[in-house]
C-alpha cells in the first residue's frame, strides 16, 4: 500500500457538497468525498454516473456549486498558472488538433512554470518522457500516433507540470497490455513518493489490483467510498449494477522487474 500522508499536510483534494449541472441537468447531487497524498484513489461507477464530470469540477473545467478544495485552498481562488502548478490532467479525449511534434505536446505541461531555465525545461520533458516511454516519439506528430501513443504522450505532458495532484481520466482505455502495467506502475511509484493520483477506471478488477481507495458513483451521487477493497464488495457492486459479484479465475500478467 502507499506511504501514509504526513499528518500536518492538508487533504490533497476535498470536495464537498458538490452539484454540477449541464445542459439543464443536474450530473452530480451533493458529491462528498477526498483523495489524499501518497495514495490512488479511482472514481468508479457505470456509464453516466458522473466520473469524467467529477474530475473536469476537480480540474477547474467546470462551473459548480459547492466546495472543492486543493491542498487546503478553494478551487476557485487560485489563478489558472497555480491551478497547472498543482494540478496534472490527462482528459479522457484531447481536443489537440494540431500536427505538434510530441516533444512541443508534451513541453506545454510547462505552461505553470515561465520561469524555468532552458535547461531545466529540456530536463523536465526528457523525464516525464522516459517514465511513460515516449521517448522514441518525441520527433513524430502527435496527430500521426495511435490513439494509445497519444495517451502515452498526454500522461507525459500531465508530469511534466511537476504537480503533485494528477487526475487521469480512464488512462489505459486504448493501451496495450503491456503498457497498461506499465502505466499502473508508473503511478504507484508516484503515490509512492507522496503524489495524489486520482483515476477514473471502467475495470473493476483494475481497480481493486492498483489503487488503494474508491469513489463509486451512481446516477451522480457517492454510493460508497473508502479502501477499495471495502468498495468493490457484494452491497456496493449490488445496489450501483445490479451484479452480483464473484471471485473467478482470470488471466494475469505483471511485468518484469526493470
């Protein structure tokens, strides 16, 4: 499991109270809930429950009612360069419509930071490069990727910012097997060492093998939170998709050791 947070430094993301509504309908109802430092956290719950709505409130994205906090500070007080100083967000969809060079892409994660030296900007993209093995793209336009290359790549630009909050919206949707666990490794290495990760994931058995708690959501409300495997029990997955849940043999595959 992660590190435990400090017991002085605030919850990494607190959200109370939420309400978002869109196009005259209202998506989440009175959403309660928190991530912390150190630990995955994955948003869960069936198609149109309100997952991607959750992570766009927690990312700025959105218009809402109620509370969100970042380490301690109201969402909306902070000004956009210190929302992308603390906050990563890989979106489920880029809207990037532009033949960049992935090097370009993946070097707007730097937006926050117009002070950093040339150097230590070339630093930062090589890095975040190298952890999700991108590297071998870098010359490529980002429009000629695979649509799982161009998820690799906007993981990338997302630790670029050096946040240490990222939100990442079903990740490995288009992901090969292979960097799938790669991808999931990634992350516990950076809960590891004191990040908040936060994860919308369709794939229960994903969740309940990688993340450490869970927020399931249902037609826009939290029917469950806490340790996953607290979560992804008989009740919750009963009342939320009408299954009953069984412990069956699947294929399983983990990575060699670097």
């Amino acid at each position: 499991m992660a590190d435990a947070p400090s017991s002085t430094e605030p919850c990494a993301v607190r959200v109370e109270q939420l309400h978002v509504n869109r196009r005259g309908r209202q998506i989440l109802h009175d959403v309660t809930c928190e991530a912390t430092y150190g630990a995955i956290t994955s948003v869960l719950g069936p198609n149109g429950a309100g997952k991607t709505t959750l992570l766009k409130s927690m990312v700025g994205l959105l218009p809402y009612a109620g509370a969100i906090e970042i380490a301690g500070v109201e969402l909306s007080l902070l000004a956009h360069r210190e929302r992308a100083r603390r906050l990563g967000y890989v979106p489920q969809r880029s809207a990037l419509d532009a033949p960049l060079r992935v090097t370009t892409v993946v070097g707007h994660g730097l937006y926050a930071h117009a002070t950093a030296s040339p150097g230590d900007e070339r630093r930062a993209i090589d890095r975040a490069m190298a952890a999700t093995d991108t590297a071998e793209l870098a010359e490529r336009s980002y429009l000629d990727l695979s649509e799982g290359e161009q998820r690799r790549v906007l993981v990338a630009r997302a630790l670029a910012t050096g946040a240490r909050i990222l939100l990442l919206d079903e990740p490995t949707a288009s992901l090969d097997i292979g960097h799938a666990l790669a991808l999931f490794r990634l992350l516990r290495r950076l809960a590891k060492d004191g990040m908040c990760v936060i994860i919308v994931l369709h794939d229960l058995n994903d969740a309940l093998s990688f993340t450490d708690r869970a927020v399931l959501l249902d037609r826009g409300h939290v029917a469950a939170q806490g340790a996953t495997d607290q979560v992804i029990a008989q009740e919750p997955i009963r009342s939320v998709y009408g299954l009953e849940l069984s412990v069956a043999p699947r294929l399983h595959f983990t990575l060699p050791e670097p």
